[in-house]
C-alpha cells in the first residue's frame, strides 16, 4: 500500500509516507500535530511499524534535513522478507528524495529475477550482484535528469527467509545485534581509507583535506553529476544469515555514528528494549544521545527488530 504524504512544517523536509507491499500491517503516522511540535523540537519520528521504527532529528546548522528513508516490512505479504534504507543527502535533498522514491523498486525488480531454485551459494552471489545492479540504475537515472542536483550516501538492507544483503554507497552505516555484540555490516567510504583513496587517484581525481577534489567527504555515493569521473555509486554488499542469536539491526546516518560507537549502539537499543519501551523509544533514544555527544548534524535512525526474518529452513 502506499500513503500519503502529509503537510509538514515547512522547517523541516524529512519524508512522511512509506511504500510497503503488504496490507494490514499496524503502524503509526505522525499527526499533523506531532509535526509541528516536533519542527519546534528539530525532532520528528516519522513512522513505526509492527517490526520496525524510524527518528529523525534535523541537524542545528540547516533549514531543513537532508536524511530520507524507506522502509517495506512484509514484502508480498511474506513477514520473513523486508527492505529497508536511510539516505543522507549533500549540497541538497533531490539525491536522497530520488532515491527513497526509486531505490527499492530497482533493486526489487533485479532480486525478483532471481530463481529460488539456485542453490544457496548462487542466489545469495546472485541477490548480491541484483542490489548492485540496483543501485547502479538508480544513479543512473538520477543523473539522467539533467537539473537534479546534489548527492546522497545510503545503506540498504534486504532480508529474505532467513538472509540478510546489506548494500552502502558512503558513510551511512549498517550494524547488527548479534548476541549482545555489535557487528559492523558496512564500510564507511571514506577517502582517508587507503583502498578507497586509491581507486579516487586511478580515476584521475585526488584527495585534497580528506576529501574528493577537496570537496566530497565520501568516495561513494549517488548523484554528484560534477565528480562522477572521480567516484562511483557501486555499493559494497553484505551477505549473510539471520541466526537465532541475531536480535536487531540498526541503520543510521553518519550523524549518529560519528558521535556513538557501534557497541554503544546496540547496548543501548538492547536496554530500552529490555525496559519494554519499544523500538519507538530505541530510536529516539539514540537520535538525542548522538545529540548530546555533540553531533551538529542530521540524524537518523531506523532499527529492525529481527525475530521474524529468522526461518528455521532456508533455500
């Protein structure tokens, strides 16, 4: 089903609708109301739903955020498939926009090409290979437009019957809650990491204060017409199980990371849990914590309770 978009405050730019392919599902919009308290606060939670929640804070150097997401629990009405992504836009949010909007359907239609008869090795190589080929035609198009501007970095998780890909393009970060213990699905594409600098150099660009041609901080990203020579929207992709130890996943953007660490992370989403305050209360704990440790930037963070993505047989 897909919602409609909301009035919002004009100060604050972060989506309010949701595209998700099963019906019935509970979840909670926010009221007109709790928009325009949330505009006073630079604070809205978006959307929550039966496994998952989303909260944004708009960073107190802008007008308005550039973070977007997209969240489709219960894919075809199968509750063990789900994709899910937060975006991070620069120099604009047409990047981040465009990418909400058509992400997840190219990368849906390359995964439902792929035959559920393979056996496990190849269909996990070939979902792989079909996010990435997702991502590529999002870029694509997105830079097809001739008058869209800017650019934006994203991490998307795809589950599927007991499997986790996880795609990146940039810093936005993906970490899972495996046993207590926070682990690391994502590489932040930074130019200060040696492998990314140097595929930045064999394009012909160079690194000038730890960024691209002195001006992009990632090394990845979609969009950015003017420095495509010098970066690609190639993700990295992770590619897993969803054990029964495997508890929650966390999706951020840059503005939580870079001020709370990846175990902080999870210990704090696992007490709020194990107080029975929901993952509502999860996410917005981390947006004020990422806040409180200083962060200045957007913040947004989208946490996946995991126990119905497990499946106790798999491909």
């Amino acid at each position: 089903m897909t919602f409609k978009k909301r009035k919002r405050p004009p100060a604050l730019s972060i989506s309010n609708d949701m595209r998700t392919h099963v019906s019935g599902m509970q979840m909670k919009l926010a009221t007109e109301r709790e928009l325009e308290d949330a505009s006073l606060a630079e604070e809205v939670t978006v959307v929550e739903g039966r496994t998952f929640a989303l909260s944004s804070k708009r960073g107190n150097r802008r007008f308005s955020c550039e973070d977007a997401y997209q969240a489709a629990p219960g894919l075809d009405g199968d509750p063990t498939r789900g994709i899910f992504s937060v975006f991070d836009g620069h120099g604009g949010r047409e990047a981040a926009d465009y990418a909400a909007d058509n992400l997840h359907d190219n990368i849906l239609r390359e995964v439902n090409d792929v035959g559920s008869h393979l056996d496990p090795d190849e269909f996990m190589k070939q979902v792989k290979a079909a996010m990435i080929k997702g991502f590529l035609a999002t870029d694509q198009e997105f830079l097809s437009f001739g008058d869209l501007r800017g650019g934006a970095t994203a991490t998307t998780a795809y589950l599927c019957k007991g499997r986790i890909w996880v795609a990146n393009v940039g810093d936005c970060r993906a970490v899972i809650c495996q046993g207590g213990q926070a682990v690391a699905l994502t590489h932040d594409h930074r130019p200060d990491c040696a492998v990314e600098r140097e595929a930045v150099e064999r394009r012909g660009g160079e690194i000038v204060r730890e960024r691209v041609q002195g001006i992009l901080g990632v090394s990845r990203a979609l969009g950015d017409r003017e420095l495509k020579s010098y970066i690609t929207a190639e993700p990295s992709v992770f590619c897993g199980t969803i054990s029964e130890s495997s508890e929650f996943l966390i999706l951020g953007t840059d503005g939580l990371w870079d001020h709370v660490d990846n175990q902080e992370a999870v210990e704090f989403v696992r007490l709020t849990l194990s107080q029975k305050k929901g993952i509502h209360a999860a996410c917005r704990g981390l947006v004020e914590l990422a806040r409180a440790n200083r962060s200045r930037d957007d913040i947004s963070v989208l946490v996946v309770e995991l126990c119905s993505y497990q499946a106790s047989g798999l491909i």
